[in-house]
C-alpha cells in the first residue's frame, strides 16, 4: 500500500508531503515560495559537481553491496522505488529533478545487478545440464536438487530486478523524458542511451529507440546533443547496428540536417555520428547526402570541418579504395590515387583558394598521406615520355597548392584565418614532430625545389607557391656546407625569375625569398646569398640607367610605349626588391626622380613606367627616415633628406591631378602615408603640413570617392555586368578614405575637415558607413569639444 497526500499548514507557510508506504510514513516539508530555484543539482562550481557525482555513485554502489540479499526482501527498494516515483511527480522541479537523476542512476545499477545474474544462471544452466547426464547413471543425485533450486532462485530474482527496472522505466522515464524542465530530459535521453548500450537484449529495440529519435527535433541545445552522444555510443558497435535498420532509415535525414545546427558542438556531434553510420552502415548514405556532407570540410567552425573531412577521408579518399593486390608499387600508386582523387574534389567543388581550408580538414584524419612530399614533387617533375599520372594545367596548379598548404600546416601547426581566434599551442611531443616536418621538407625540398622553379618557370602561379615552400626551411640546415649546390642552384633559379617576370606577386615572392635566406650561424651563406642580390640589383640598375639615358637623350619623335616598356619591367623589378631591400646605396631615389622630373615637362611617358617610378621614390624616401628616426645621422644627411622629402611633397602634388587613375592614387597615398610616418616619429619639423595641401588632400576625395560614388548610383546596371571589379574599386575607395581619416584622427589635418566626410554618411552607409563612424569615435577621444564642434558645422553646412 502506499499513498501520497499534499497539505499547507497557513501558520507556517510550510507544504506538506506525506508519503506513506508501509511500514514507513515519511513526511517532507518545504516553503511555498520556491521562485528561487536553486537547489544542488543545476548549483554552479567544483563542489556541487562533485557532490552530483558523488550522489550518482552513492546510488551505484548502495545497489551493488545489496545486490545479493537486501535488495531482495521485498521492503528496501520497493519502498525506495515508490518514494522516487512520487517525488518524480512533484510540481517541484528540486524534487522532480533529484528524484529522476536518483531513479534512472538505479535503474542503470539495476541492469548491472541483472548482467550479474545472466552470468550466473548461464552457469547454472551449464552446471545442470552436466548433473543431469550424470543422474542418469544414479538414482538419487542431491546435487542436481541444489542446482535446481538455486536456477529457480536466481530466475526468481530476475523476474524482481526486471519488474522494478519496468516499474522505474515507466514511472520516471516515460514521465519525465517530455519534461518541461531541459536538463531533466537531457539526463533521461543520456540515461536510456547507457541503457540500450549495456543491456540491448531488452532496451535496443525500436520501442525504445524512438523515444531518443524524437528528442533529436528537441528545441533545447543540450537535449538534441544528449540525443546524438547516445546514438553514437551504439552506432561506434557494429554488432549493434544491426537492431536499428529501421531507426536508421527512419532518422537518418534527420541525423544529416543536425549537421546544419545553430549550435556548434550538436552539428560536430552529428558529423562524428555520421562518421560511425558510414564505418558500419552499409549503402546507407546516396551520393546526394556525400555531396551534401562534403560541403562542410570548408566551414569555418574548425571541428566540424575536421568532422567532415574524416567523413570524406573514409568515403572518398580511402587508401584501401581500389586495391589491386599484387600490384608492383602498390603503397606508391595508392598514394597517388587519393592525390589525383583529392584534385577532382577539389575542382568538383568549385571554391577557389579554398585548398588550405581543404588540407586543414583532412589533416587530423590523414596526415601521413599529405606529409608524402616526395610522391607530389614526382608527380610534378615527370617526363612527358613516362608520365605515370596524367595530369592538366588546372590540376598542376592545384597539386601544388596543395604541396604549399601541407607545408604549411605542417611546419605551423596552426588552423587558416578564422577557424581559430588564438594559435594552438602545442605540447612537447607536437614540437618535436613539428620540428622533424620541417627537417625532412628542408632535406627533400633542397634538391627538388630549383627543379621545379626551372620546369615551371613560365607560370608564375606556380612560381608564387613554389617560392614560398622555401619561406617554411629550417635555415640552419638548409645553409650548411652539404647544401651549398642546392643553394647556387636555388639563387641562379631565383635570378632568372627575376628576370624573366614582371608580374608583381613573383617580383615580391622572390624579394621576401632573399629575406628568408638568411642564418646567424652561417655567416658564408649569407654573404653568398647578399652578394648574389647585390648582383642582380646591379644588374637592373645598369639596365634602368642605360635607358634612363635613351629617354632623355630622345630626339624630336618621342619614344613609344612599346619602346618603354623594357625601363618599365625594370622599374617594377626594382620597386619590388626595394620595398623589402634598403637600395639606398645606390641612390635610386635621384635615378628615379630624373624619370619623373623629365616627364614634367614633357608629359608624354606612359603610366605604366611612372607608377613603379613613383613607388620607388616613396620606398627610397622610407628607407631614408630610419637612420634619422635612430639618430645615426649626419647634419649634411638630416639636410638632404629634408630637401628630398620637400621636393617628393611637391612632385606627389602635381601627381594629384594625373589623368591616370593609379597614379593619382599612388601619390595620394604615398603623401598620406609619409605624412603619418613623419607625425608618428617625431620627424613633424622636417615637413608641416599648411592649408593649401589639406584642401588639396580633401578636394581629392571629395572627387576620386565620393562623386565617383554618386556616378556609380547613376548607372548602376552597368556596375552589375562585373561585380568583381565594382568590388576592387570600391575596396580602393574604402583604402583611400580610410586613410585620410587617419590623418584626421591623428590630427595632421584639421578637424574641422571631417565635416566634409559626415555629410556623405547617409548617402554613402553602406560602402563606408564604418570608416565614418571609426573615425567619428577617433576625433571623439582626441578631443571632444573640436569633434563637437565638427558636428555642429556639418548640420549647419546640410541644412544650408
């Protein structure tokens, strides 16, 4: 017998619960007022998880040392399990909450009694049958009595324990697992899950099953991930998949859309499930759902991008894929299978300068397969009379990415931007493995790289990526004495480059190339490596005064553009090494200021020889300011210097109005980015800036950002045609105004001209509503009466 009755004693304000069941009578008492629901289970901090765990274990082992006598007596858990059943019935969560964690951590100790009892009456059983063949020599066998009576006895009990494991099933969970309260469902979906996985002769059956399919469409986080751990304790055993065909058809769409989840850790959940469904599910998944899945190897959440690239690694790209047993070279032409399947994904896919993402995801799963530099580089430098891999340009280029990335990876160890806020930081045993990469790419590297630079020496996509292989060496094994060939053959590579190329990208790529070559302990290598530098920069100095000379001695037809443009691949071979290399030695500011000076006043010289000319000036000027900013130098030095940067100021402001669109923006910028640098060091005496260059500087963008912006609006289905470089222009006006703001915020330029800029709020917000209020923030800090003031006149000039 039991009863359950609820009274309020209104002199106490107390409930009162009065539990009855014989022979006990238990009375609780609790206040009304129970807004504040806090109570030791959801409690935050060490001490309240260790006391859950504590009360979880107390449960465990209470059943454990009763298990072969008390819990039996028909008083002990009969009793507990009618009081937890009330208690889980209770309108208060504390108690409802405590009650179901209690009852489902029992029925769990309950299931290990139960396997306990399995054990021993199968040997019982056995014991039995062994008796029973030997009774049948004998009359009377009292050993076969005992043995009887005990398989009845131990049978017995196993009725007990599974009609309390019925009572505790149907009272708490099918109660409590549509709570209202989310962690009382969650504890009862993660329960049912160590269930099913302990004892799947009675819980792993679609009965049960689809109590946690349906918790997979829960609205709370927590409930939906408690769902998809349970699944993957049975899905990661294939001998239990077996017993869930139909849950499987039935959820599986559902299992592959949680990968879509608002939250991170549900959707990386269900990818890891998927995973255990593809290793031990056979033909499940259609090549619409791969498809789908594969997708998610360029997310950006970083752990379920590695999540899926183990999905595809397994379904795509697996090494065992395609075996051909007895096959000469079988590791060899395997590893070149899954390369040359990872390049058709790739172009499949369809996402450019994505290969980085790609290598990330697939890095966890399969390191030793992109660590195979050597398999890669003999691909790539295959002769075409025994090509063993057949391979299109398109493909080559990828090949090579994705060489770079490895690379990469391996030597950083560190995820691409923005699948990371902080770099990883790597334990002992990661250091030295990162450090033997970067050993074995340095040793393998040496001698292929020069190779390749020369086979591919016209293609300067290639070229790019190659050369910054070399950016990832160990120098100091790279320029010991051993390398000494690879190096002459690396530097005679790098100079043919040089010359060979005017693209910007490979003329910086080979610059930052002779940067890197560089060791303290190898002081022979580093003077070879500067005197092979200094030998190609004579070397296009030469070239550029011979016809610096030509122009200037030009008769009366000027030269033509074509004549011009061997001086302009010059030029733009010089920008490059000079914008990373101080040239100042060779004074190529006063080389270059003849080019600009004689175009002055002939004005005839393309744009594209004036550009890197100016470039090179601004460079030449830059490198100048760090012997004055360190105070290492002369009066005679300081005064040159001066002179220079005066008569650059007056050159970029001729410049301002060029009818060349970059040369216009490259003396706007190169006049505001020396004004900063003098303003930020200290150098604000060698030049000042006065009214007539801050009207000039403001007219500039006034005209070049935010008119063009307003002819932009005008004809806005034109700018449709080709939204790619309507969005290179506008990062170039972004660029512009960005750095006039600077300037105002730096308070070089008045600020009184920032009124300007917060007239064109409105009408510009979406293309540079951010600079404007970044920069309206600045001027705020800086001074807040003159920013006011700022805002005053702008009003003023808007409503005039």
């Amino acid at each position: 017998m039991q009863k359950l009755t609820e009274e309020f004693d209104e002199e106490t304000g107390l409930q009162f619960k009065k539990f009855m069941a014989y022979p006990w009578i238990l009375t609780i008492t609790w206040p009304v007022n129970l807004d504040n629901e806090d109570y030791p289970l959801i409690r935050p901090g060490i001490y309240w998880k260790k006391f859950r765990s504590n009360f979880c274990e107390f449960t465990a082992v209470l059943v454990q040392q009763c298990q072969y006598s008390v819990i039996y007596d028909g008083y002990l858990l009969n009793t507990v399990i009618s009081l937890l059943l009330g208690l889980s019935d209770s309108c208060v969560r504390a108690f409802r909450h405590t009650s179901t964690l209690s009852a489902v951590k029992l029925l769990s100790a309950l299931i290990r009694v139960i396997l306990n009892l399995d054990i021993n009456i199968d040997n019982s059983d056995r014991l039995f049958e062994v008796e029973k063949k030997r009774a049948d020599l004998k009359r009377i066998n009292p050993r076969l009595e005992q043995l009887d009576k005990k398989r009845k006895k131990l049978q017995q009990r196993r009725h007990e324990i599974e009609d309390m494991m019925d009572a505790l099933f149907k009272g708490t969970f099918l109660q409590r697992y549509r709570d209202v309260v989310s962690e009382i469902r969650a504890l009862c979906i993660e329960e049912i899950g160590v269930w099913m996985k302990m004892y799947p002769h009675m819980y792993l059956n679609d009965s049960y099953l689809k109590h946690v399919g349906w918790m997979l469409h829960d609205k709370v986080q927590e409930v939906r991930l408690k769902s998809v751990t349970a699944l993957q304790g049975l899905y990661e055993k294939k001998d239990l998949v077996s017993k869930m065909e139909l849950f499987t058809l039935r959820f599986k769409d559902r299992i592959i859309s949680m990968t879509l989840d608002k939250d991170h850790e549900v959707s990386v959940q269900a990818m890891r499930l998927l995973v255990h469904m593809l290793r031990n599910c056979e033909d499940l998944f259609t090549t619409e759902d791969c498809e789908t899945l594969y997708q998610f190897v360029y997310a950006s959440y970083r752990p379920l991008a590695a999540a899926a690239g183990e999905f595809l690694y397994i379904r795509h790209l697996d090494p065992m894929t395609g075996t051909i047993p007895g096959q000469k070279n079988e590791n060899s032409e395997h590893k070149i299978r899954q390369l040359k399947k990872v390049l058709d994904f790739f172009l499949e896919s369809k996402l450019h300068d994505h290969v980085t993402y790609l290598v990330d995801s697939l890095w966890d799963c399969s390191p030793g397969f992109l660590k195979d530099w050597q398999c890669m580089t003999s691909i790539l430098l295959q002769d075409d009379a025994e090509k063993r891999v057949d391979l299109s340009a398109i493909q080559e280029n990828l090949l090579v990415e994705l060489m770079l990335a490895s690379v990469r990876q391996a030597v950083e160890g560190h995820p691409p931007v923005g699948r990371g806020a902080a770099k990883k930081i790597l334990s002992a045993r990661e250091k030295k493995v990162q450090q033997e990469d970067r050993t074995r790419i340095t040793e393998h590297f040496a001698d292929t790289l020069p190779l390749m630079l020369e086979k591919f020496s016209t293609d300067h996509e290639k070229v790019i990526n190659l050369l910054q292989i070399l950016w990832y060496f160990d120098m100091d094994v790279y320029l010991e004495d051993p390398m000494e060939k690879h190096l002459e053959a690396l530097l005679k590579q790098i100079k043919h480059i040089v010359i060979s190329h005017t693209d910007q990208e490979v003329l910086e790529a080979c610059s930052k190339t002779y940067s890197s070559l560089r060791s303290e302990n190898h002081t022979r290598q580093n003077c070879q490596v500067s005197l092979s530098k200094k030998e190609l920069i004579r070397h296009l100095l030469d070239t550029y005064s011979q016809m610096l000379k030509d122009v200037q001695q030009e008769g009366e037809e000027p030269m033509t553009a074509e004549d011009l443009h061997p001086m302009s691949c010059t030029l733009k071979r010089l920008a490059a090494f000079h914008n990373a290399h101080n040239l100042s030695q060779w004074d190529l500011y006063q080389k270059t200021s003849e080019l600009l000076l004689f175009d002055m006043h002939r004005q005839h010289l393309p744009a594209e020889l004036l550009l890197p000319a100016l470039q090179c000036m601004y460079y030449a000027i830059v490198w100048q300011l760090l012997p004055v900013i360190e105070n290492s130098h002369t009066q005679d030095e300081f005064n040159i210097f001066a002179a220079r940067v005066k008569d650059f100021f007056q050159l970029c402001r001729k410049y301002l109005d060029h009818k060349n669109k970059s040369i216009r923006e490259q003396a706007f910028l190169s006049l505001c980015d020396l004004l900063m640098l003098l303003h930020n060091r200290g150098c604000r005496l060698i030049y000042s800036i006065d009214s007539a260059l801050e009207s000039e500087l403001l007219s500039f963008v006034r005209r070049h950002v935010f008119q063009a912006e307003e002819e932009k609006g005008k004809d806005a289905v034109v700018s449709e045609t080709n939204e790619d470089m309507t969005l290179v222009i506008l990062h170039r006006k972004r660029m512009l105004l960005a750095v006039y703001c600077k300037l105002i915020s730096s308070s070089i330029v008045e600020m009184s001209a920032v009124a300007e800029i917060y007239k064109q709020y409105m009408k510009t917000y979406n293309d540079f509503g951010d600079i404007i209020k970044e920069t309206l923030s600045r001027t705020r800090q800086v001074n807040r009466i003159e920013s006011a003031k700022t805002l005053v006149l702008c009003l003023k000039q808007v409503r005039t």
